[in-house]
C-alpha cells in the first residue's frame, strides 16, 4: 500500500473590496486606532464608517512571549510589517487617519515613522483618550 502526500493547501485571505468604504478610488482613506494596554499593543485598521477591516496585535504578531517585549514601541514596527503586507497593499490605501485610545508615548512617533517609511500619508491624528466617569466631582472633606 503506497500513501500519497498530500499538498498543503495555503489559504489567504478573502475580502470583497466593495464591502469597505475608503472615499475616493484614487486617495483611499483608512483610519488607525492604536491603543496600548498593560501587557499588549492593539492596532485595528478600519475604514471610513468604522469597520473593522483588521486587529492587530503584539501578541499575534509573533514578537515574543515575554510581556515586556510585547508592550515596548519597537513591537510597533513587526506589527506594521504584518499590516501593511496583509491589508494597506491589498487595498491599495494611500492616506491614514490616526486615532490613539491612549497618552502621547513614543508607540504613536514610531507609527509615524513607519508610515513615512512606506510612504503613506497621515491626514491626521487624533486624541479619544478615555476620561474618568466621576472626574467633575469634589474631593470628601477629610476627618479629623
């Protein structure tokens, strides 16, 4: 009895282009959410009306095991590599709104600096760092 080898069978990803909205066909339009935890990077690419097209993470990025290494700005650079070669060049995206879910670090000037490097164009970068629920009232009088 002789047992054939199969071939492996490698699957890309599927998307119908139509399904995302990038405003015009020549300066499409993306927006980046970049947001750090305590152990992670997340950066989700979306389109004009917030659809998620892909989440990317330190963690599945491949960067390494240790918590340290996934949460430093360097982690930033891998996680662009995979970005960029999976979805930018697919849909051909020339232009990125910025949008930080976090304080100004060094993780948003190296994502800049990536940009630039593959030659995309930041339209602009905005703040939506989350804000304490009781934050307006007054501190308890102290006891004596």
């Amino acid at each position: 009895m002789i047992l054939e080898k199969k071939e492996k069978k490698l699957y890309k990803y599927k998307w119908d282009k139509l399904h995302f909205n990038f405003g015009d066909k020549e300066n499409k339009t993306a927006k980046i959410y970049l947001k750090k935890t305590w152990s992670n990077i997340y950066l989700t690419l979306c389109d004009l009306n917030n659809k998620v097209i892909i989440c990317k993470t330190s963690g599945n990025s491949k960067i390494s095991e240790s918590k340290r290494r996934k949460k430093i700005a360097m982690a930033i650079e891998t996680i662009m590599k995979y970005l960029y070669n999976e979805t930018i060049l697919l849909f051909n995206i020339k232009n990125i709104e910025i949008i930080l879910k976090m304080r100004i670090r060094s993780h948003l000037y190296t994502l800049i600096k990536r940009l630039k490097y593959y030659k995309i164009n930041i339209v602009s970068i905005i703040s939506r760092k989350k804000i304490a629920h009781n934050g307006i009232r007054k501190k308890k009088l102290r006891r004596i």
